[in-house]
C-alpha cells in the first residue's frame, strides 16, 4: 500500500510540473510574437503533373516574403506563409481552404492556379470571410456565378473568354488562318471554357472549326483524335490543354505527319514542354500573360534564379502580382483584418509585372489587361506582340 501510494504521489508531482511548464512556450530570437506576424495562406499542387507550377509559386511567395519583411514587413509585423498541397483535386482544395480558415487563421490566401480548384472553394471564403486571390485559374466561374460575383474571390489573370477570344482573333486576323481543329480535355473546367470561347470567337470571325475531338484526364495515347483531325485538314490545331498532355499530342502529331502549326493558352509554358517535346512543339504560338523578354520582369527572373538555381516559371509572375496585390490592400486597409482587405482589394489599381491590374468591383477581375503572344522559337518562348481581342 505505502508503495502505491508513493507512485501515485509520484505521477501527481509530474503532471503538475508538466501544466505549469507546458502553459508557455520560450521566446527565440527569430520568433516573433503571435501578434506581430499577419498570416497568408497559399494553396497549389506540390504533387501531380502541375507539381512544377506549384512549387514555383510557393517559392516566390516565401522569397517575396523574406524580402518584405527584411524592409520591415507590412504594418509593421512580419508576413508569413503557411502553404498546403491540394494534389490537383478539387475536394482537396476545399479541404486547405477548411484548414487555412479554421485552423491556421490566415487573413487571405494565394492560389490556387487551376480554375478546377479555385471554383470550388468559394462557400468556404465566404463562410470565413477571408479572400482568397487566384494565380492562373481563367475560368469566369471563379469569381462570378450566375451574373453575380463572389464576393471573396478575386484573381490577378485575365479570363478565358478574353483569352479564348485572343487566341482565335490572333490566328485568324493576324495568322490568316481560316480552318481550325481543336483537340481537348472534356473532363476539365479550364478546357472546357477556352475551347468554347476560341471557337465562338473564331466562328465570328469567319472561320470554321472543322474537327472537335475530346479526351479524359489520364490519357495517353491521342492517335485515334489526331487522324481525324489529319483528316480534316485544317490549318492550325488549338490545345486548350496543360503542358503534359500537350508535349503528348504534339509529339504523336509529328509522327502521324502532323505538320501544321498548334497554338495554346496559358496552360502550354513551362520549362518542362522542352524537355518532353521540344522538336514537336517549334512554331507553336501561345497566348500568355508576360512577355519573358520584357526588361520589367527580368529583376525578378535574376533573383528567382539567384536564391533557387532554377528559372521561374509562368506561375512565378502572376504569384508576384498576387502577393503585389495583397500588400498594396493589406496597406491600404491599414489592417489585418480579412474583411477590410477584402473591401480594400476592390478598388486595386497596382502595376505589376504581367501589366497593369485594375480589379473591377463587378467581377473581381482585373479588366483590361492586354495579352503577349509568344512563339517557342529553339528552346525559347518568343515575344511576337501584345494584342488584345476585338
């Protein structure tokens, strides 16, 4: 008895020493107290095909950062990222955009790039009344449903139906082309939106769209699409599609003797369509949101490559405009509050390094933003113009 006694006495000391240890954690000189720090979430894939893009975009953000807060941060407190994988899936995203809200507190998010995940995330925004600003994801459902905008959901891209409306004046006006094949991703928003949009835009404009043909998410082989496609004839082949599957297509083309030219939006650019498909994709035109070749975005190309040893991807321009956007508001708002960031973003009028970027309050997009068509040209993306949609 006098044994167990003295155990239980024993195991009580512990847990009292641990309560009043435990209550507090110690300070370090590079922590900072809770209330010095505004938290920003970021969401992206870290996984999947599109693992490149979100990597980059994470990157820039905590190298953006570092550089805000070593000139003193905004408001006076440090900014910190807190980034999650949404692996691509839209039910993912909805779950970090849960966890960024409910759990981790952030006063907005960045990301996510792709229109499939951004979309779905807007009842948690408004739920938590926290905005959250979209990368690359293009598709009007983004921040306007039903003719009625989302009132947390706001984007630094112009959309598909002005990039749909680019890609087709540009072929036809400029290009001269008159007959058009499109080979698409039925299962996706983003393709879905830009091949509906080219072709309304190019039918307007006199042209004819003589082959439509479709795939799933996953496929691999795009030879049965191809030769009706061949079959066609058509002068140019638009892919409203990512780099991946179009580095496939492209190099599939070429074998079935495929020789026009093919043309994309912005899912095509990356480093990594040279490395899959660089002989297949020459000549191919791209409408893209920065021209790499303007003097504007070269300090940031140098510093991203400096700090990561790697060249900066599409992504990494429209998250620098993102986090542009979201300190010009934060300042203006003179707060941390997610609400008054919101209100504060808008009326954002920032210059950026993919153009000027006026958000409407009617759309939460920036409206207006002209468009870089650019040529991959040996291993490099060519600027050919500015050109907007008329």
């Amino acid at each position: 008895m006098y044994k167990r006694t003295l155990a239980l006495l024993l195991v009580s000391l512990m847990i009292l020493t641990m309560a009043f240890t435990g209550c507090s954690k110690p300070q370090t000189e590079t922590a900072a107290p809770a209330e010095e720090i505004i938290k920003v979430g970021w969401m992206g894939s870290l996984t999947g095909d599109q693992a490149v893009w979100g990597q980059c975009e994470l990157d820039t953000v905590k190298m953006l950062f570092e550089e805000i807060n070593a000139k003193g941060g905004l408001l006076g407190k440090k900014l910190e990222v807190i980034g999650y994988d949404t692996k691509g899936d839209p039910q993912e995203a909805v779950n970090v955009a849960k966890r960024l809200t409910g759990q981790d507190k952030v006063v907005a998010i960045l990301g996510p790039n792709a229109s499939g995940n951004a979309i779905p995330i807007a009842p948690v925004l408004e739920q938590a009344k926290v905005p959250d600003i979209a990368t690359v994801a293009t598709n009007p459902k983004v921040t306007v449903l039903d003719g009625k905008v989302k009132p947390y959901n706001f984007r630094v891209c112009f959309i598909d139906p002005y990039q749909g409306a680019v890609a087709a004046g540009y072929a036809y006006d400029v290009l001269g082309f008159k007959k058009a094949a499109i080979l698409y991703d039925v299962a996706d928003d983003y393709s879905q939106g830009l091949t509906q949009f080219f072709e309304e835009f190019f039918v307007s404009k006199g042209g004819t769209v003589v082959a439509k043909e479709a795939f799933k998410f996953g496929d691999v082989d795009f030879r049965p699409q191809l030769s009706k496609i061949k079959e066609a004839n058509p002068e140019v082949l638009f892919l409203p599609i990512f780099f991946k599957e179009a580095a496939l297509i492209a190099n599939q083309a070429r074998e079935l003797g495929i020789t026009i030219p093919l043309m994309g939006g912005d899912g095509l650019p990356s480093e990594q369509l040279f490395t899959m498909a660089k002989d297949a994709v020459q000549g191919t035109f791209i409408v893209n949101h920065v021209d790499y070749d303007d003097p504007e975005v070269q300090d940031l190309k140098s510093r991203y490559k400096t700090k990561y040893n790697k060249e900066l991807e599409l992504n990494g321009y429209l998250v620098h405009d993102a986090v542009l956007v979201l300190a010009d508001a934060i300042e203006r708002a003179g707060s941390a509050d997610s609400v008054k960031i919101t209100e504060a973003l808008e009326t954002t009028k920032v210059k950026g390094v993919t153009g000027q970027i006026n958000i409407s309050k009617e759309t939460h997009n920036p409206e207006g933003k002209d468009a870089a068509i650019v040529k991959i040209e040996g291993d490099k993306y060519v600027f050919q113009q500015k050109y907007s949609a008329k």
